[in-house]
C-alpha cells in the first residue's frame, strides 16, 4: 500500500469515526478539503478497504467502520467474499498459512483477517501478492487451511 494511500485512508477513518457521513461524494469533499486530490472512484475503493459499510444508526444512514459495528458475524462473512474474490490459493506450512492474491491485493484479505478476528488468527503479515497468516500453537494449519477453504466455497 503507498504511503498516499494509507494516509489518505486513515483520514477516511478518522472521518468516519468523528461525524456522520452518508455518502462517498460527502468524503470526497472532506478529503479535498483536508488536501487529497481524489476521485469517488478512489474513495470507493477505499472505503471497501476500510470495510466500511453504511448502516442505519439514530434515524440516518451513515457509513461506519467495522470495529464502531462490532458485529463479528458480519466480518467473518466479509472474510467469506473477500477469500472467493481476491485468494488464488492457500497452503499451510509450518504454523502458517501462506495465501497468494492477485499483485497488489494482500492487504486486502489480511484487513479482512484482521476485523474477523478469528481466534485461531494470531497475526497477519501483507506482502504485495503473499499473506502470512500465523496461527495460534493449539491449531492444526491442514485443518484450518480446509475450514477457510469451504467458507470461501459456501460464499461462491
């Protein structure tokens, strides 16, 4: 991810977390303003990244990020799409998954891992096409492997 990128994103954050914001074109005017030259395309992009998602809250829609919704289910079924549409394959070794993506999308799944928060997750590491995904002593990687295999396919 470019430095531009993660800052810009983490503006989009902070943003989301302070006010009430209900439309893509409502970030692209904070971020013009704030100095981010960006298309709602981009920002598209980026609030998916984020897994921002709208949500009805207090009478309005807004979007919010998945830790202020802190529902888990709805993450685990984000990890679901996100395995069938950017995961190529997945191969354990060691205590280890190593997952391939497309160039330029590991950092998309392991956001994914990381707001799922699996408990047999202990640590993602994103390259540019490679995920590590490391897993806690008591788990048997094969096993796990073939788990993230099926809710990728249930998702399919």
């Amino acid at each position: 991810m470019t430095d531009a990128r993660l800052r810009r994103q983490r503006v989009i954050a902070d943003l989301l977390r302070g006010e009430a914001i209900a439309s893509q074109e409502e970030v692209t005017e904070r971020l013009s303003a704030a100095g981010f030259s960006v298309t709602q395309a981009t920002v598209s992009r980026d609030l998916d990244q984020l897994g921002a998602v709208k949500v009805k809250k207090g009478g309005s829609l807004r979007y919010m990020l998945p830790d202020e919704i802190g529902d888990t289910d709805w993450a685990a079924g984000r990890l679901g799409r996100v395995l069938v549409q950017w995961v190529q394959s997945i191969e354990p070794a060691g205590p280890l998954l190593v997952l391939r993506t497309p160039p330029g999308s590991a950092h998309i799944v392991g956001l994914a891992f990381d707001q799922a928060k699996l408990s047999e997750v202990a640590g993602t590491i994103s390259g540019d096409d490679t995920l590590f995904v490391a897993l806690r002593d008591e788990v048997v990687p094969a096993m796990f492997a073939a788990r993230l295999r099926r809710l990728s396919e249930d998702q399919a």
